[in-house]
C-alpha cells in the first residue's frame, strides 16, 4: 500500500469494504489513464483472488476465452472456454468457494464495459452470480 500516494479518502472506504462483514460491489469510475486499475491492484495485491480485464471492441467467444486464460491464471488449471457467462461465473463460484471459506476475497472486473458484447448475457449473468 506504500505505492499508493494520497488517495486518502479512496484509500479509507477500500479498507472499510475489505473489512466489512458482508459482500460487497464497488464500481470504480472516472477518465481514462488515472491510476484506477493501479489503485485496486496495488491496494488488494494480497486479497486479489481472481482479476479479470474486458478486451476492446472484442466478442463474445474472444471475451470468454480471455475469461478461461484468466481462470487459468488464478486457479493453475487449465480451464476450457466456458459456452456461457452463466457457465463462467459457475466455473468462477466453483473456485472461490473454498478460498472464502478461508477469508475474504476481492475479485476484479477491469474494463467492465466492454465485457458485455451485445447479446452476450453478461449483465444477466453477473447480477445473477
């Protein structure tokens, strides 16, 4: 957290979230280029258990191959694309399952917006999950 200059405020409501005795959503926004991604990664480094970056101006099957690399990447198994965000978030509970049981966990969403190709579901399934 040292690498984290100022941020004073946003630094605090982090902490309470990670704190904080039920599940919670924080949605970062702002302009392009100001330390968000640098911000969540660097003061949850040891928390982090599945971080996920949205690919521009990329589909559905592209998104969710990216979604299998990233799950590869987290769970050090080799994970197949997914036919579904439904089936995403199942393969994703199906891993952070055990590792809430242990504490909390911070799972990162990066580029939010451009996951959801149209007709691909993934609002549907993400407020499901």
């Amino acid at each position: 957290m040292s690498l984290i200059i100022g941020r004073d405020p946003e630094k605090q409501l982090l902490a309470e979230i990670l704190t904080s005795r039920k599940a919670e959503l924080l949605a970062v926004y702002g302009r392009r280029r100001v330390g968000k991604t640098f911000l969540i990664r660097t003061f949850y480094a040891k928390n982090l258990a599945f971080e996920f970056t949205g690919i521009h101006n990329a589909g559905f099957t592209e998104q969710l191959d990216n979604f299998s690399k990233a799950m590869r990447s987290a769970a050090k198994t080799r994970f197949d694309r997914p036919a579904s965000w439904s089936a995403a978030f199942d393969i994703l509970e199906t891993y952070l399952t055990p590792l809430l049981k242990q504490n909390k966990q911070v799972i990162f969403f990066d580029e939010f917006p451009w996951i959801h190709t149209p007709r691909s579901n993934f609002l549907q399934a993400f407020a499901h999950f």
